[in-house]
C-alpha cells in the first residue's frame, strides 16, 4: 500500500524538486504496526510524522503529527480537487500543495502574503520551492 502512496506523492511532485524530496515511510513491528513517515529532501530528514511523539504528548501539539494523520491527509489531498486543497488549513496539505506540479509559479508568489501565518515546517518548504522554482521568497 505505502508504495503505491509514495508513487502517487512523487509523481505529483514538481519538476524542480522531483529528484531532491522523497517520501518514506517505517512500521515497527513490535509495536502492532505503529511508525512513522518522514520526508526528505536532499537526503536529509526534514519532517517527520510519528505516531509515537505524538501519542507521547496526549494531545494535538503544533507541528506534531502522526503517521495516521499523514496518510489520512494524502488520502484527502488525492481524491480532492487540487483549487479546493490550496485553501487548507491542514499543515501536511499545505506541504503537499507546495510540492505539487499543479501550483503555478503564479500561484506560489500570490501565497507570499499569507505564508507567515502557517507552521514553521509550511515555511521552510514554502521557501524550498521558491527557490527552486527561482522565485524569491
């Protein structure tokens, strides 16, 4: 199942950070299947979603999220149309929006006045694909 996610999520992905970000996912057996799914980008762990920090906290905490939530997002953000998902305000949403082939370049410098009220991990791959795109963020 998870291979299947990952290819939908990395062909969604845009031509300019296709072959920098990837998506993982681990299971821990010992523990009924619980894990985490993380992201990198240019081999560097740079989000990661565990079930295990969040339970540890008991309640929503900003920024921390589990593997759960994640899936339960993409599984939004792929069977949603993409106009309606630019508008979220689900953190791992607004990352896959910012990772998608379909956000013009328009679109991304329009997202600038709102970008600062978002989570610090919305920001840095905000500006990751600024960047990327040769926008200045």
């Amino acid at each position: 199942m998870w291979s299947k996610i990952r290819k939908q999520l990395n062909d969604l992905t845009c031509e300019s950070l296709k072959n920098r970000v990837d998506f993982h996912a681990s299971n821990y057996r010992a523990h009924e299947g619980i894990g985490r799914t993380y992201i990198t980008v240019d081999g560097h762990e740079v989000y990661n979603m565990c079930t295990f920090k969040r339970d540890l906290y008991g309640v929503k905490k900003e920024g921390v999220y589990s593997q759960v939530e994640f899936g339960e997002a993409v599984q939004i953000f792929t069977n949603s149309p993409f106009d309606q998902m630019i508008d979220s305000d689900n953190t791992m949403i607004q990352i896959l929006v910012l990772l998608d082939r379909r956000l013009g370049k328009r679109r991304l410098i329009e997202m600038k006045t709102t970008i600062d009220q978002t989570e610090e991990i919305v920001r840095y791959f905000y500006t990751l694909r600024c960047e990327a795109e040769g926008i200045q963020a």
